[in-house]
C-alpha cells in the first residue's frame, strides 16, 4: 500500500523549483516520485495558473516563482505562494557586500 503525503505534487514541484530554479524536469520528476511526463504536466500547470514564469536559458529552463500570487483558500484569507514557499524552503544565505577590510 502506498503512502499519503501531506503535500500536493503540485506543492512539491514548486518547492523543488523554489529549490533550484534551474532545475531539470527530469531532476523534477526523480525528487518528487513522478513520471517526466507528468512533472511536465504539472510545471505547465503553474506556469498557466501564473505562479510560475518560465524562461528559456539556452537549452534548458529556469523558472521564477511568483511570490505575490494569491493561493486559492477556501476559508477567505488567501496566503501568498512566498508565504507557503517560506514555511517549507530554507532560506538562501545572502551574500553581503564585499567591506573595505576584505577587499583590501
């Protein structure tokens, strides 16, 4: 018997993208247990519904999550998908800016 998980595929696929906004639909499609068909299907879907901009990097994608794009809730109060994404995805260190003392 298979297991239930907690989020949608669709959820997983954008936190693989929020992740690695380069990564591959095949990379996609192995983290979340799917077939690259359906990773496809799903990243089509994103892109479609405005969560997701895709943008072609020679021959491959990148993609840019819409943080300001409402989720749909049923309760009235709709979070952002940033709010979501920052609940389930590490936040990346930021680099600062070179100080006078390491650049010397």
């Amino acid at each position: 018997m298979r297991g239930w998980s907690f989020l949608t595929n669709h959820a997983r696929v954008l936190v693989c993208i929020a992740n690695d906004p380069g990564i591959r639909l095949r990379d996609i499609a192995n983290t979340v247990g799917i077939t690259e068909r359906s990773a496809y299907a799903i990243v089509t879907d994103l892109s479609d519904s405005g969560y997701v901009v895709k943008e072609k990097d020679g021959r491959r994608n990148r993609y840019q999550i819409q943080e300001h794009v409402p989720l749909p809730d049923p309760l009235g109060r709709e979070p952002t998908i940033g709010e979501m994404l920052h609940l389930l995805v590490e936040p990346k260190p930021r680099r600062r800016p070179p100080t006078r003392a390491r650049m010397a």
